[in-house]
C-alpha cells in the first residue's frame, strides 16, 4: 500500500467545524478534512487494499490521519462516496463489483462507532460527485443539474428543485446505463447499447482497438506508441486529421449529444456538468456534443440549460464526499 499525506496551511482548527470526505473506489482511497466552504485542510491518498478487513483499516487510518493533521478530534461530520450498489439510506455497501469481499459492509454503522457525535453519511459516488460540484464547483448556486463523468465508464448524478434523486430503488442517476442503441454492444451491466458501453473511454479505446486489428488504424496505433490503444492516442490520432480516428471520434460525439438531448428534454436542467477523463478534450467531445443536444431539444429548455466543465477535478470525490457528511444527500 503506497500513502501520501498532505497538510494545506499552517492554521489552528482546533475550534473549527471540519467534516471528514471519504472517496472510497476500486483502486484509491482519498479522504479530507476540510471546513463546510470546502477549503482542505489534510488530505490522505492510499492505494485500495484487497479484502474486507484491510479496506475498513485503510479507511480508519486515513481518518485519522487527516484528523491529525487539521488538529481535530471531533469533526463535524462523516460522508462516504462509495461504488454502488448500496442502501444509502442505512449506510450500507451492498455488491461492489470493484471491492470483492466488501459485500453487505455497514460503512455508515463502522464510523458511528468511531466517531459517536458526528454527522455519518453514505452515498454512491457519482451521487456524492454531482453534490460536490453543486456545493463548491461549477454547479454553486443551482437547483436543477446533471452532472455527467465520462471516463473508463459513464455515470452521473441528478439534483432536481435542490434534492437529489435517487429513486424508490435508490438507483437515481444511473445515466451511463440509459439505452441508445437497444441492439447496440453488450454493457458489463449486462444490457445492450448504454450510453456507458458506446462513448466512455473505454468505449472509445475498444472501436479503436478493433480498427488497428482490422488494420485501418496505423496512425491510433503510432500515437499509442506501443502501449495499448486507448482514447488518448484517438484523440492524438484525430487531432493529425486521421480519419480513422475521427470517424471514431465523431461516434462518441453523436451518442454524448444523444445522451445530453436526452437529460435536457427529460430533466429540463439548468446545467449540466461535465467531468472525466474524456472531458479533458473539450473542443473535440464535448462541446460538438453540446451543440447537437441543443440543436436537437426542444428550444425553450435546451437554450436554457448550459454545458459546462466540472471544477472540481481530481478531488470531485472527496469533496462531493464531504458535501455528503454536510447532509446534502439528506436536504
């Protein structure tokens, strides 16, 4: 296990409300400690141990650490963001396909034991995500969002007249497992044709793995350099003038534009925010997929919903996390 610990400034916050921000996923455990204005104070990255026994002491000790650094015994609060499936409701880890071993973990129950007098709060991560962007990114200020990450997989969460909508199954937000093409590829969820499995990353990497299989991609595969195809080297490979790459590149879009006419006429929101690794490249995903959506909604709400980058980058799910232990998830 490999673990970097950070201390931000040199402040006493013996008396000040810290809340602790756990980001709990397949590879990294972030956690912070930071004030309700979202200003970090201690930070802890390890790397996710295997079994149930070693993630729960890797949370604890991350607590602690950051705890230790901001000079705090007793924070405010405690908020998770975690993989799903999960009952956020009783704060309990249910089948997380990332964390084998870590089924029916009572994540909400393990640090109100710890901690007594906080606040403790579970939710799914990409739910805690779009709470971090509205509380203290791109999406301050507004009741009615998506918030849309499009990296290896697609997922999202959904703020509608400032709650978030998670759903009698709980399972609210679920964008990137929307159907696009019903005899599309077959997802790892086991449905065909989500949105997740035809413009993700991964996505993106497998049409171009295939393409250079077929032989029609020598350029993606000099931009790779020798390391597996992936949407980095497309996008080096489209920004040359491939065409290859960016018949490639011109599916994603199409299918991101498709997905975000959907959230407009569906949800009608006042933004949506865009975050992940494929975001990075703007210009050549995104924004060509914000103008289709908008051309392709009604008028009214898609000339009232804008599409714009997610602020809070690596620290999305730390910070949402926090959002989380404020009680946002609850508001």
């Amino acid at each position: 296990m490999t673990a970097t610990v950070r201390k931000h400034d040199n402040v006493d916050m013996a008396d000040a409300e810290i809340v602790v921000g756990i980001d709990l996923g397949g590879t990294k455990i972030l956690t912070v400690a930071a004030t309700p204005d979202g200003r970090i104070r201690a930070r802890k990255r390890v790397d996710t141990p295997k079994g149930r026994d070693a993630v729960v002491a890797a949370m604890r000790d991350t607590v602690a650490a950051v705890l230790g650094e901001a000079a705090v015994r007793a924070p405010r609060g405690i908020g998770v963001g975690a993989p799903g499936p999960m009952d956020p409701r009783a704060g309990v880890l249910l089948e997380p396909p990332n964390l084998p071993g870590c089924e029916n973990l009572p994540l909400a129950a393990i640090f109100r034991e710890l901690h007594p007098d906080a606040d403790i709060h579970v939710e799914n991560d990409a739910n805690a995500a779009a709470l971090g962007e509205r509380r203290f990114g791109a999406g301050r200020g507004v009741d009615d969002l998506c918030y849309v990450t499009i990296s290896t997989g697609i997922g999202g969460g959904i703020v509608a007249a400032g709650r978030l909508v998670r759903g009698v199954a709980g399972t609210g937000g679920e964008i990137g497992h929307t159907i696009l093409e019903p005899d599309g590829p077959r997802c790892h969820c086991g449905l065909h044709g989500c949105w997740e499995v035809l413009a993700s990353g991964t996505a993106i990497a497998r049409e171009a793995a295939a393409a250079v299989a077929r032989g029609e991609g020598a350029a993606i595969a000099q931009a790779a350099g020798g390391r597996p195809v992936d949407a980095r080297a497309v996008d080096q490979a489209a920004a040359a003038g491939d065409p290859v790459a960016l018949r490639i590149v011109a599916a994603a879009v199409r299918y991101n534009g498709i997905g975000f006419c959907n959230l407009i006429q569906i949800l009608s929101p006042a933004r949506i925010i865009v975050g992940g690794g494929v975001s990075h490249a703007w210009d050549r995903y995104i924004a060509p997929a914000a103008e289709w959506a908008r051309t392709h909604a009604f008028a009214r709400p898609g000339g009232m919903c804008a599409i714009v980058p997610a602020d809070l980058g690596d620290d999305v799910g730390a910070l949402g996390a926090v959002a989380v232990g404020l009680g946002d998830a609850e508001a």
